[in-house]
C-alpha cells in the first residue's frame, strides 16, 4: 500500500475544510439536526455515486441515474398504490415494492450494459438514450404531472426515511452498509480487481482470461441496483414522483465520485473518496443554505468550481507520481 | 523543383548517443549515409535499428553526439534542431515498419496528407489527383489515386507510402523492414525501385533480417549489437556468413539450452484439425506432442497469431468452419480465454505493452491477474498473493528497484519476465508463447531460452511463434511455416533450415503436407 499521498488525502482534507467553514459560517451548523440531515440528504446521492464508482472505474459512464431513479419511483408508487386493493398488509406491500425496485434497477443496469457491450455503443451515448427513455417513461406515467403515494402506505414507508437508529436516520446506515459493501466489492475481490483491469487496458483484460464484456455489463447492473436502493430510501421522502425527480442526479453522482478521487478514463476507483465526494457535496448546499454571503442559487457554480479544482489538483499529483 | 531533384545530400551521425529515461540504448554511433548509395542497417532485434531510424528521420531526439548535413558542393553544416518536420523539409523521410497511412481517405489524398496543394482557397484536388498519378506512374504502379487506402493490399499501401515520399521530394528515404510484409515478387518490384532512386542520387537506408535481399542491393553495411556499432563495412566485402557472425558476435549455438529429445510415442495434446480462420480460404492442422516445441515460422502477417487467437477463443472462427480442437483427445470449443485458462491452456501476448501488462498497475496486480482464481475464494487471499510473488521473482529472475513500482517502470527484459511469471502462474500444461523476445537484450534473451528448456523438460508442451527465425530454429522440435494464412510446411530434422524455412515462408514451397496426409489418412482409415 502507498503511504498518504496527497491523491488519497486530498478529498479528506477537502472535506474537513469545508467542514471548518460550515462551523464558521453559522452556528447552526453543527446542530445535530442539520449533521444527521446533511448525511441522510447525501446518501442518496452517495449510494448511486457508489454504483458510479464502478462503473467508472472499469471505463464506462452512466448519464441514465437520475432519470432512472425517476423512473423506478414512479414504478413503485403506481405498483403500491395498484396493490392496495388486493394485498391488506402495508408492510407486505413495500416489501414487494421494494422487490420490484431492485429488479427493475439491475433491469435497467442490463440494457444500458448489454447495449455498451454487445451491440458496441458507446456507453456515453447508450445511457443519453435511456437517461430520455426513462425521464419521458416517468413523465407519461404521471401524465405530465405528479404521481402521488397512497397516504396510508405512506405513512408507513416514511419509517424508511425518518426513522432513526442508534441517533442516526435509516438512509445513513444504507449508506454506511452500501459503502462497506462496494469497498470490499472493489478492493478486496476478483470482480474488482478485474474492474481495474478492464479500465485501464480491455486488451491487456481480454488476453488475461477476462470476460471483459460481463464485467462491464455488471458494473451497470450494480449501477442500477444502487439506484434503485438510493430510490428505495428516496421514495417515502416525498411520496411522490414526477418528470422533475432525481433531476441531474447523474452529474452530481460523477462530481462525488471525481471529486473522491476516481479516475474519469477509468482503472483506478476510490470507493472512500466517493463517499466523502457526496458529503463534500451537500455539505456545500447545506453551507450556502445556512448563509447570505453566496446565493443558495448559485449552488451549482460552487459544486462545478469544486469539481474543476478537484480534477486539476488530482492531475497535478498525477504527474509528480 | 528540379533543381532541387537534381541535389543529393549526406547525412552523418557522429558519436550519436539516445537514453530513454536513464537506459542508454545506443552507445555512440558514427554513420555516414550518401546519396547514391544503400545503407543497410543489420542487427538483431533490439540492437536499435529502428530507435537509430527514427532519430534520422526526426521521430526521436538523440541525446548526445551530432547530425551533419553536407550538399553536393560540400558544404557541411551541424544541426542543432532535428525533428520530424525540419528533417522532411530536409528531404529526410521514413516509411514505417507499420505504415502510416491515413486508411479512410484515398490514394491521393494520403500522397499528399500534411503536404496539400492549395489553390487561392480551397484545396486543389485536381492537380493532386494529377500530381499523384503521375508519381505512381514513375513508380510503375497501377493504383488507382481515388481508391480508399483501406481498400488496398500491403504492397500496394508500401507503394502509396514511397510515393508519399516522392511527393516530398525525398533526398534520404528510410526503409524500415519493409520487406517483412512483402512477397517475393512484390520485393522483386521493390528492389527494382530503389535501384532506381539510387541511381537518381537518393541515400537509401534499408533495414531487413533477410541476408538474402541485404547482399543483393546493399551497397554499404552498419552492423549494430546491443547498441553498438560493430562498424561498417563495403558490401562487397562481406558474406552471408560475416554478417551474420558481426550480427551475434559469438557462435549461434552457445545461446540456445540444450533441449530434451521428444520419444517418439508421446502423446498428442492438441490437435487442431482442418480449423477456418477468419478471411483465409484454407484451413489450418496441426498436432502438438507432449514435451515438444513447436515452433511457427512465417513472415510478418501470415496469419501465426491469428490461428493461435482462433484457436484459444480470442477471435471466432470463419463461418462455416467444420474443423475442430482437440485437447488431449477431447474436443474442445474455447469461446473464451478463461475456459482455455481452466483445461490448461495459456497465451502468451506478443503485444506485451497493449495486450500483456497493465503499465500503469502495480507489479503484483499484473503478477496474479491471470491466476486469481487460484487464491481466491469469495475474497483475494493476498497473503498467499505476495508469496506467490515472491517466488516468482525469485524463479523468473526479475529485478527491479522496488516492489512498489508500476510494471511500466521495468525494463523491458524484466516486463517480458514478469509476463511469463503470470501466464505460468496459471499452471499451464500447454504453453503459446508468441514472439517471446521481441526488443529484448541478449541476455535476458537467453534467460528465457533456459525457462522454455525447462518448461518442456518438465513435460509442458509448447508452441512458439517468432519471426526471429535462429530462435525458431534453435528452440524447436518441429517448424511450422505459415504463408499467407496457411500452414505451408511442417519441416523437421535435416529440413529445420534457414534457407528452407524461408522457402516456406515465402510461398516458393508449398507441401501442405499436413492437410495431404490428412487426406490420405482419412482415406486408409475409410478402407
């Protein structure tokens, strides 16, 4: 192993910063309503970076998330709401909503996977297509407006979202556990070193006896469940779903995931980094928020400045290797 | 313009030296190239022919000693600046071992690519068109200037390339091996050619492993080693045998191990049987024994890694093939690496930067990952990784600064080790290796040499593909030749020859006898 290097350290140090400005910022802050909030509010966008991650790392790109999440949600409030009639336990009812949802996400994850490798498109452009599939499906399901969960089922399924365990809210132990997961899945198993492989050189993959074409294709079928657990937790949030859900949901998964460290061509993954690249990311929101100094509107030009500053640092570090 | 043509020019290293990062690679070369004469440049793979080409002809910049450049009336100047642009302004210009050509666009427009012929706007096609007619005309040459390059057979896309340099007015033309992907006749035609520019006052430079063609045309000779120059001589004044003997520098048979005979009753390993390869009309057969070296002899492109590919499930088969791969008398269909892997069978890549290592990964990533499954069960042991690779590098003899570096960071030779160290980490019986020292030195050359020895002493077989044809000759039990997509001969004993192999080779003999005994022996077998 290396010893701490300034690439490994550096989302690190990046997020204590931020942190130390937050606590400047505002006293608020470190509330422990706003902290727990700030890390139940990233673990949507943590889970799916995760997935990402992945993806990735063994040299693809996947642009469909946001939509896909959108989609998925949409999916599972009109299946629970259909189900209410047939099935009297709640309980019973998300259970199998919740079923469906991971089936759908690694559905999803095998089309955009088979498409990029298979039929030898492009994964950039595969997943621009489904991403307008997915967003138009969700938009044409809700006619254009909202779909709405059943408030009784809703009442019971916000437990996912608002519950809390060991003083911290159900979406971060997902995280947490989704985190471990992906770590060990990465750094500690043949599937991930065979995902370094294939992003770094497929030829060099292809003659080392690996099946490059199935690793690719479950990076995006791991990609779609993560979706599909981060909607899973998003859902009972809202308890709805419209064409607007999960809206650029994909490039905020691949700024946590380039801002932890991962390398945009592939070969080298982070799983850590991510991580702490969607904290960083809310974190931002959640600061801009909390004061007048900088507009809450310009969110987003602070997360693209972070982005750019990321990268150009990684780079630098890049070369002194 | 024909004033110009008319100047012949002399271009001279003296004391030349070029180290990539800190290997020193050539070690003080003086060459005098004239025009109206062909130098040929001789050495073996990795005496640095083709490095020495390339900072000729601008690619490469040399680190120390100087270039001069003298015109007919003697004027002699040092240059200080040399890169490819100012060294084909200079009329230097170099046609690659791999062309390179731009393959979408047409004859023309790749005859004239980066050199294009302007009106007052836009690009004047039609005097280019005429203008590339003309030089292929000069050149004898009936290539259409509006067909797509892609389009075009090898020799043809050569043709395209030495008019590409006609069309910048070349003083000195290099020739990186280019007979290596020409036939007989087509080199005929080539020879012819250079004659010609000779007599027009070009300085050739003409890089080839075939003695043959070098006696022929040469009329100077550089032998290189390791590096070195060794010095240069007057064609004239050389054999066959004197080149070959400055070439190695020692007696051919000392580098070679002592192989263990093959009995005769062993056991065949792999059959493959009247197999179809893409793009070629005749099938391909073979037999490997146990314990044996089969080496693939043939020229560059002739379709040695393509069978090997095919047969291990890299590439599909032809449609329509009714062959088949036996593996120990068991048929076997591998769609992929990973099922040959499992019964035993392992690749060696011969693109050991694109297709063997991952450069920027460590050295015990690349060391087991062609073996993980080996010590993994749902997680990696990498305790047992690490002693695995300890082992390794103390077996393989791979050196290197740190255990941490990338294994882009070896050199060479020791990047070749560790390829080995994986592929037989996968404990193969059966053991492809293909081009296993290309741009390697002498002495980790003879490394590997031991290693194979070793392999097939310990009951491994193997198949060996290289155009190095004394490493063929000297490793093998038997000889297969391929030309143009076909197993031309299997030559053994008496026949396991330079000149015979290259007869092979080359298309002049042709004794299919496999597919003939084949034949014959289906036939007993139906009486």
């Amino acid at each position: 192993m290396p010893k701490l290097d300034l690439k490994t350290a550096g989302p690190f140090i990046a997020l204590v910063v931020v942190f130390i400005i937050g606590v400047l910022v505002n006293d608020a802050f470190l509330s422990s309503g706003n902290l727990s909030n700030i890390l139940a509010r990233s673990s949507f966008i943590g889970i799916v970076a995760i997935g990402a991650t992945f993806v990735i790392t063994a040299g693809g790109i996947d642009l469909s998330v946001g939509s896909m999440a959108a989609f998925i949600s949409g999916c599972m409030i009109l299946l629970m709401n259909a189900l209410m009639d047939t099935i009297d336990s709640m309980v019973a009812i998300i259970i199998l909503a919740i079923i469906a949802s991971l089936g759908i996400g690694a559905v999803a994850g095998l089309i955009n996977g088979l498409l990029t490798t298979k039929a030898k498109i492009e994964a950039f452009i595969v997943t621009l297509g489904t991403m307008g599939i997915y967003r138009s499906l969700v938009t044409y399901m809700a006619d254009g407006g909202t779909l709405s969960l059943n408030f009784t089922i809703g009442d019971v399924y916000s437990e996912v979202y608002y519950g809390v365990f060991l003083g911290l809210p159900y979406p971060v132990w997902v995280f947490l556990a989704v985190a471990v997961i992906g770590y060990v899945l990465l750094n500690m198993t043949v599937f991930g070193r065979h995902c370094f492989a294939v992003g770094s050189n497929e030829s060099v993959a292809r003659y080392s006896a690996i099946n490059v074409d199935r690793v690719k294709t479950a990076t995006y079928m791991l990609q779609g469940v993560c979706v599909s657990i981060a909607t899973i937790i998003y859902v009972p949030r809202l308890g709805s779903a419209s064409g607007q859900t999960g809206i650029l949901w994909e490039l905020e998964a691949i700024a946590a995931v380039i801002i932890g460290g991962t390398v945009l061509k592939g070969g080298y993954g982070r799983i850590w980094g991510t991580v702490v690249g969607a904290l960083i990311l809310t974190l931002i929101g959640n600061i801009l928020n909390l004061t007048d100094a900088v507009s809450n509107y310009l969110n987003g030009a602070v997360q693209g400045i972070i982005v750019i500053v990321a990268v150009y640092l990684q780079r630098g570090a890049w070369r002194r290797d | 313009m024909s004033d110009e043509n008319s100047k012949s020019l002399t271009l001279s290293v003296r004391k030349l030296r070029k180290s990539f990062g800190p290997v020193e690679v050539l070690h003080g070369i003086d060459l005098t190239l004239r025009g109206g004469e062909v130098h040929a440049i001789l050495g073996e793979n990795g005496a640095g022919k083709s490095t020495l080409v390339k900072i000729l002809a601008g690619f490469e910049q040399l680190t120390g000693g100087e270039l001069r450049i003298s015109d007919d009336s003697g004027n002699s100047k040092r240059i200080d600046v040399w890169n490819n642009a100012i060294a084909e302004q200079a009329g230097v210009v170099l046609i690659h071992q791999e062309f390179n050509l731009a393959e979408q666009l047409t004859v023309a427009e790749n005859i004239f690519l980066g050199n294009e012929i302007k009106g007052r706007v836009f690009l004047d096609k039609k005097t280019m068109r005429s203008k590339a007619q003309e030089y292929l005309d000069i050149l004898r040459s009936d290539i259409d200037p509006d067909a797509s390059v892609d389009q075009l057979p090898v020799s043809a896309k050569q043709m395209v390339e030495i008019a590409k340099a006609q069309a910048k007015n070349a003083r000195v033309l290099v020739l990186d091996e280019p007979t290596a992907v020409l036939t007989q006749q087509e080199s005929q035609v080539l020879f012819e050619l250079i004659d010609r520019f000779r007599k027009e006052g070009v300085a050739i430079v003409f890089i080839s492993h075939k003695l043959d063609e070098i006696e022929q045309i040469a009329d100077v000779i550089t032998v290189l080693r390791d590096g070195e120059l060794v010095g240069s001589y007057p064609a004239a004044d050389l054999s066959k045998d004197d080149m070959a003997r400055l070439m190695v520098g020692r007696e051919l048979s000392s580098l070679f191990p002592e192989m263990p005979e093959v009995p005769v009753a062993a056991e065949i390993v792999l059959r493959v049987d009247n197999l179809l390869l893409q793009g070629n009309s005749a099938p391909s057969s073979f037999e490997l024994r146990k314990g044996e070296v089969l080496g693939f002899s043939g020229l560059v492109g002739s379709g040695r890694t393509a069978l090997m590919e095919t047969v291990l499930g890299l590439r599909k088969e032809a449609k329509g093939n009714s062959g088949c791969v036996e593996l120990r008398g068991e048929r076997v269909d591998f769609k992929q690496l990973s099922t040959a892997r499992d019964k035993g069978v392992a690749y060696l890549t011969k693109d050991r930067k694109d297709s063997g290592l991952l450069l920027g990964k460590g050295l015990t990533f690349n060391f087991s990952l062609f073996s993980l499954h080996k010590i993994s069960k749902l997680l990696i042991d990498t305790k047992l990784e690490k002693i695995a690779f300890e082992k390794a590098i103390e077996t393989f003899d791979i050196r290197m600064k740190d255990r941490s570096i990338a294994a882009g960071n070896l050199s060479g030779g020791n990047q070749q080790k560790l390829l080995l160290a994986k592929i037989l980490e996968a404990e193969p019986s059966i053991i492809i290796i293909d081009e296993p020292t290309r741009g390697i030195d002498i002495g980790t050359k003879s490394q590997i040499y031991c290693f194979i020895a070793e392999l097939v002493a310990s009951g491994h077989s193997l198949i060996l593909i290289s155009s190095d044809i004394t490493e063929v000759i000297g490793l093998s039990h038997r000889v297969a030749v391929m030309y143009h997509g076909e197993i031309s001969g299997v030559l053994e004993g008496n026949e396991i020859e330079e000149h015979e192999i290259m007869r092979y080779a080359t298309g002049l003999k042709n004794k299919l006898s496999y597919h003939d005994q084949l034949e014959s022996g289906i036939s007993n077998a139906k009486a």
